[in-house]
C-alpha cells in the first residue's frame, strides 16, 4: 500500500530514540522529508545517521527542549523554514514517570505535565498555521494504555497521558474544518533503554527474547512489542492512507489494556 508519504514534511519530537527515531526512519523511508526533536544533540546525531543508512535520506536535527514554549516554536518554525512547509506533528517527547500519589511533588507535577501535556500543546499551536497554509495536515500525539485503566503507583504520568488523550480529541473536533486530522497512539510495553534496563535490572540471566515473553507482563499477544510496531500504525496514521480517520485513540499494547 502507498500511504502517500512523498513529499510531506514531518517533525517527530523525542526523535532521538526509541518509538521517535523508528517513527523518523518508518516516515523517511516511506518518502517524507523529517526533522526530529531532543535535548541531546549526540544522540540526534546517532539518530541521524542511522536514518541516513538505513533510508539512504538526511534528516534535520533540531536540538530543543518541548517543555519550553520558545524552544517548541523554534523548533517548528526551523522545520517549517528548511523544508518550505510543514505536513505532520508527531508529539513523542516523554519519559515515564510512576509513583504514589503521596510521594508526588508539585514540581515533578508540573515537570510532567509541561513535558508531556504542554509539550503536545506548544508544539502544536506552533505547527498548526503551517498545515493550514499547506491545505491541512495530521498531528498524533503519543499518549500511553495506562492511561485509560490506572493502576496504584502510577502517578503523575497516567494523569498527563489521560490530558493527551482528551487534547487529543478536542482538537480532532476543532480543527477538523481546516483538515487537519489529529489522533493518539496509546503505547503499553514497547522495547525501549528504559524496558531494557529493567530487564537487566530483574532478570539479567534471560534472553530479551525470554523475558519478552515472561507471563508476568499480562500480555495477550504474550510478549513486549517493538518499536517499529509502534511506528509503522504511528506512519499509518499521519498518512494519507488514514485520510478519514480523526479523533481516535489506537492501542499499541498487545490487547493489555483492552478495548476502552
């Protein structure tokens, strides 16, 4: 399937790693132009050049910070003046963050809440006069399962990814008129530095492969996912292939938090 990717211009941010450089490589390979988004410049090199290998593209680094308001226009308007338009926003920036409700503080509240809630928000306020200057354009916004079914100790993280989802479809509603499409991936137990540490962490004496598969992640499928599984539905999404899909929140959890 052409999911009609040639051409458009895409800033992934959190693009250094993880579900963001794979979601970069998947759009760069598919034919669009990307810019990806981090706070280290090493590590948007690495991924630079691993884009470049394995697409046979460039990519533009941008170094930012989308907790800052300033840096998020900086980095959009930078993308927007280098490539001469701007098609797509994927929202990615964000670690995770769980704790009891007791243990956290007001700072690591608004920590959270301006990386990964206003992050989105700053980003694409940025973006949106430029998709509508290109005749529209899609946003996703990177959001988490947890989000939807909470467990203890989970704090504040399932409280900023559960704002993702709602922003997620309050814009759908609102700029649905100016064709932009926007949508939210719910991430659940995806390959990441973080998984694999605590893989080395728990069970050092196991495969990936062994403790991917471990019956104590409650899986359906019955194992951790990969991130390129993450990027080709994120790829899917910002396409023109999805061109009436808008509003929605797509799992990418291997059925753990159901169907909500």
């Amino acid at each position: 399937m052409d999911l009609g990717l040639k051409g458009k211009v895409a800033v992934v941010t959190g693009g250094s790693k993880g579900i963001g450089m794979q979601t970069a490589l998947q759009l760069a390979k598919e034919g669009a132009e990307v810019a990806i988004c981090a706070r280290s410049k090493q590590a948007l090199r690495e991924a630079a050049d691993k884009i470049r290998e394995e697409a046979g593209v460039d990519v533009l680094i941008i170094q930012a910070d989308v907790s800052s308001k300033e840096d998020c226009q900086r980095a959009i308007d930078q993308a927007a003046k280098h490539f001469g338009k701007l098609d797509i926003l994927v929202n990615n920036a964000g670690t995770s963050s769980a704790h009891p409700f007791e243990e956290v503080s007001a700072e690591l509240w608004q920590q959270d809440l301006d990386l990964k809630l206003f992050g989105a928000i700053n980003c694409s306020r940025a973006a949106i006069p430029y998709m509508r200057q290109a005749g529209g354009g899609a946003i996703v916004n990177v959001t988490a399962s947890i989000a939807k079914t909470p467990s203890a100790s989970s704090l504040p993280t399932t409280v900023s990814r559960a704002a993702g989802m709602a922003l997620t479809k309050a814009m759908s509603k609102d700029l649905g008129p100016s064709n932009i499409r926007v949508n939210t991936v719910c991430i659940g137990l995806i390959r990441s530095d973080q998984i694999e540490r605590k893989w080395q962490m728990e069970a050092p004496s196991l495969t990936w492969e062994e403790y991917a598969r471990e019956p104590k992640h409650q899986i359906p499928l019955g194992r951790i996912g990969d991130t390129d599984e993450a990027a080709r539905v994120i790829s899917f999404l910002v396409s023109d292939a999805a061109s009436y899909v808008t509003g929605t929140s797509v799992n990418i959890d291997g059925g753990k938090a159901g169907a909500l």
